[in-house]
C-alpha cells in the first residue's frame, strides 16, 4: 500500500525479481489484463503494477478529472520502488509521457501505442459523439462510437453504427467487455484530457530517459506517424513495429513481443 501525496492509498501489486520495473495500465481497463505480461517478465525484473484511480482496489479520482493527479501517483510509485524504468501502454504511456517531461526521474520509458496528441495526428472527431452517448447511459453506442473512431482499420468499424452497437452489446456480456463498459466514460474523460495536452513534437524534446516507442504493425494507423514524429524529437529515442500485433498486444503478451521490452530494459 503506497500512500500518495495528497493521503489516498493505492495498493500495489509487485511480482518478480531482479531490477524494478512500473507498469502503467491503459484507460479502459485495470491491472488484471497484464497479468500475463508481469509473469513473463517476472524471470528478469520486479514488476510493480497499480491500478489507476477510480478502478478496482484503487480509491476514487477526483472530479472533474486531472491527468496531473495520474503523473502525481506515478512519481509517488517511482520513488517509493525505487524504480526508474516504467512501461506505458496506451492512455498510461501518455502519464508516463507527461511525468516524463515534467523530469520525474526516469532511466528508461517504453510505451506501447501512445496516443499523444503530436500535430493533430492522433483522431478525436468521434469523441464528442462518444461522450454525448456515455453521459446518456448509452454505453453500447458510446463504446461502438469509441471503437470505430480509434480503428479506422477494422472492417467492422464500415459497418453501419447500429450493427457495431449490436456487436458491442454481445461484446459487453465477456469479462473484458463488460470492464470496458464500466469504465467508458472515466476514459472518455482522460481521452479529453489527452486532446488537451496537445502540441508539437517538440514538446516533448526535453525528456532525458531513454525512450522506446512500439506499436503493433497490424494496429491503427495513426500509431507509427505519432511514434516517429516523437522519436525525432527526443534525443534518446526509437521506434518499433511488431508484425502481427494489435493495441491489444500487451494484454496477449506474446514472447516475442515481451522480448521486445525485456532486451529494452536490461540494456
């Protein structure tokens, strides 16, 4: 139990041995998806995952929403592991992102399909629509809006918008569908949030970690443009696309993709 600065308490959940490393966990879900990923690391590296404000064993966020409480539990999780290595997936690599350039104090910073907010490259015309429909209690049409906004590459996402609600509706009766739903408008909300942490690449010019940058090459499109035009402006970084692997990638967690992250970290 790691109690933050402004009193909260947040459990964490640590796995593993060898040097720390933090895991933060995407918008839609908690910690229990990466569950596989922590195994596979466990061998190399202790592995500290937390669950986010307002999800599972974590208390509640505060309203309205502020990314900076997100980077605040973050450095707090930092120095009190020890740790300087952190892996980022999603809307959790955009609160690494952002400690980051607030020089929280990392060594190392891997994210998994980061969706900063670089030069208008990353797609928000579906999001009004998404969050009108949340806020409605409409969750299968906000999450069917959601869906189709951020997977232009699906074929399901040409659908006409009723059949996709019908298909999120089947989808809402699985575990992860229906955490997903719970949990849609809190990251519609950070969504907003990282619309509004926008700007040029060069923003994020002063991060001084060693910076990895993945996507899965059969994910969004818009991932590699937004990866590549961050990689030329931090000194230390570089990019790489997983043939075969979607946003979801770090939730399967393949060996080959883990070895990605793991030969990273232990450079």
């Amino acid at each position: 139990m790691i109690e933050m600065r402004d009193g909260a308490r947040i459990p964490l959940h640590t796995t593993g041995s060898g040097p720390d490393l933090v895991v933060v966990h995407g918008g839609g879900v908690t910690i229990d998806i990466y569950r596989r990923l922590a195994s596979r690391l466990a061998d190399r590296f202790t592995v500290h995952l937390y669950n986010r404000r307002g999800r599972a064993d974590a208390p509640p966020r505060s309203v309205p929403y502020s990314m900076q409480e997100d980077i605040d539990d973050l450095a707090t999780v930092l120095a009190h592991t020890g740790a300087t290595d952190v892996l980022g997936h999603s809307g959790g690599a955009v609160v690494a992102f952002e400690a980051a350039r607030q020089q929280v104090p990392m060594r190392r910073l891997a994210a998994y399909d980061v969706p900063l907010q670089v030069d208008g490259l990353f797609p928000v015309d579906w999001l009004p629509g998404a969050r009108a429909a949340a806020q409605a209690g409409d969750i299968p049409l906000a999450l069917a809006r959601t869906g189709a906004g951020l997977n232009p590459q699906l074929a399901a996402s040409k659908l006409p918008m009723r059949m996709q609600v019908a298909m999120v509706k089947v989808f809402l009766r699985t575990p992860i569908g229906r955490m997903m739903g719970e949990l849609v408008a809190m990251t519609l909300d950070e969504s907003k949030s990282i619309d509004e942490h926008s700007g040029p690449a060069s923003l994020w010019s002063g991060i001084t970690a060693e910076v990895l940058l993945v996507c899965g090459a059969s994910g969004p499109p818009y991932y590699p443009r937004i990866h590549r035009a961050l990689a030329e402006a931090i000194p230390n970084a570089r990019t790489l696309e997983v043939p075969g692997s979607n946003h979801d990638g770090l939730a399967r967690a393949t060996p080959r993709l883990v070895e990605h992250f793991a030969e990273f970290f232990a450079r």
